[in-house]
C-alpha cells in the first residue's frame, strides 16, 4: 500500500496532463472552425499516453536487484576458484620441494657407499700388491737360495772328482731329488698365498654388499614407519610410551591385504589407531631394490608424539 501511494501523484500528474490536452484541442478546433469553411467531417487529435504501474516498476527494480546479486555471486565464485589454484600450487611446490629434498639425501648417501666401496676396492687391491710383492720375494729367494745350494755342490762335485763315478751320479740324483722338493714347496706356498688373497678379496666384496643391504633395508623400514605415523591419529587417552608389534600382508604393489597387531602395550583405542594407520597408508612404499620386497613384513611401531 505505501508504494502504491507512493506513485499516486504521478498518475494523477498524467492524467492532468491529458485533460489540458484535451480541452487545448478542442479550443483550437472551435477557434479553427470560426475561421474556416464549415466541415461535416469532425477532426479528432488522439493523445497517446502510457501509464507504468507501481507493480511494473518493482518488478524492474527486483529484476535489477537480482542481475546485482547474480554478478556478486559470479565474482565470489571466480575469487574462491582463484584461491583454490593458488592453495594447489602452493600444495605442488611444497611436495616438489620435498621430492628435490628427498633425492638429494638418497644421492648424497649413493655417494657415500660408492665412496665407501671404491675404499674397500683400493684396500683390497693393496693387499693383493702386497702379496705379489711378497710372492716375488719369496720365489726371488728362493731362486737365489737353490743357486748358492747348485754352487755348493758343484764345488763338491769338483773337490770329489777322484770319487768313483757311481757315487757321482747318486749325489747328482739327491740334489736334483732336493731341487724338486724345494720347487714342489715353494709353488704349494704361492698357491696357498694366491687363495688367501682370492678369499680376502671375495670376503670384502660381500661386506660391502652386506652394508649396502643393510642400509637399502634400512632405508625401506623407515619409508614405511614414516608413511604410517604420518596417517596415525593420537587417541584421546594420550600413551607416550606405548607400542605395537605389528604384522602386515602386502601384494608386490605395495597393497595391503591384511593388518594384524600382534602385540601391543597401549589399550584398544591405540591398538585400533595403528591397524587403522597401516591401513591408510595403502599402497605402501616400494623397496628401494626389488630384491627386498618381503609379502610378509614384521615390525615394531612406537609414535612420534
């Protein structure tokens, strides 16, 4: 009611307006009649006025509000979409950062292992110079040991000229009998010296595959433990010092099939935290090498709180 008396002087402005038409129309017909021949035929001037009704008016006024409110809503919509991509390249960075972090650590301990082998290689390569240098010492003098010995029994053999031939030849016999022991003996030693040294070299290769085994499972054990507390949730009742031995199933994809606690020092409510953390951790971590990847995996997990 108030907006429609609001618009009540306008109308009525309008239709004023009309009436002084009119009447100003029918006094300059008359005026025009008096002066003029008379006509049968009644000149009639129309006025057309439009008239714009209160209820049109609020219908423009509210479509105008809504074409306001309907861009509004746009904008709001195209600054959350902006913010959204903005907070996912945030995200993305951060986890290539993270990614360039992780390499870097896994190239730099690379780095120590081959520099850890390649010291382990030079150690072994110097005994095995060590050994040759020794070898050829000991066939050296030895060489020179049965030279002085050949001497010697040659000056014998000189002194004993005026000995009977078959003495001679039996002495001749003996040293030569000698000489092949000594021969025999000496090569049994090299030979014995050469696979000590093959031993030494092969027992150092596998205590370098053994550290590096040791550090790739190493490695793969707290990919796993890193994985799971990052997906535990602390129950309520707060157990700092509480664990859980846990077993679990998995598929060479890393899926887990089955999560079992074997053991554990915390109440139900922890319990049920961790088998749910192993399960959200799904699919696990591959092993950095495929040779250790184990379908049964046994371990002990304690939070970080």
């Amino acid at each position: 009611m108030a907006k429609l008396k609001r618009h009540l002087p306008m109308s009525v402005t309008i239709a004023i307006i009309i009436h002084v038409a009119a009447v100003l129309l029918l006094v300059v017909g008359y005026q025009m009649k008096r002066g003029a021949a008379p006509n049968l035929t009644p000149t009639i001037n129309t006025v057309k006025a439009k008239v714009i009704s209160s209820k049109q008016l609020d219908e423009d006024k509210k479509r105008k509000q809504e074409d306001i409110e309907r861009k509004e809503l746009e904008r709001q919509k195209r600054l959350a979409e902006q913010e959204r991509l903005k907070q996912k390249r945030l995200k993305q960075e951060e986890e290539k950062k993270k990614l360039e972090a992780m390499l870097e650590v896994e190239k730099k301990n690379a780095l120590e292992a081959q520099k850890s082998a390649e010291l382990e290689r030079k150690k072994v390569e110097e005994a095995k110079k060590k050994a040759e240098l020794e070898k050829k010492k000991i066939v050296e003098e030895a060489k020179k040991k049965a030279e002085q010995q050949k001497l010697a029994e040659l000056k014998k053999v000189e002194a004993a000229k005026k000995a009977a031939a078959a003495k001679k030849l039996e002495e001749a016999k003996k040293l030569a009998a000698e000489q092949t022991a000594e021969q025999e003996r000496l090569a049994k030693i090299i030979e014995q010296e050469e696979a000590e040294l093959n031993a030494a070299e092969l027992e150092a290769q596998r205590a370098a595959k053994s550290r590096e085994m040791s550090r790739l499972i190493a490695q793969y054990q707290d990919a796993i433990r890193s994985r799971i507390q990052s997906r535990w949730r602390k129950p309520l009742n707060e157990q700092p010092e509480a664990w859980c031995k846990v077993y679990v199933l998995q598929t060479p994809g890393g899926y887990v099939e089955n999560v079992v606690v074997e053991e554990c020092t915390g109440d139900e409510a922890f319990r049920r935290s961790v088998e749910e953390a192993v399960w959200k951790s799904d699919p696990l971590p591959q092993p950095p090498s495929p040779e250790l990847f184990d379908r049964e995996l046994r371990f002990k997990f304690i939070p970080e709180i």
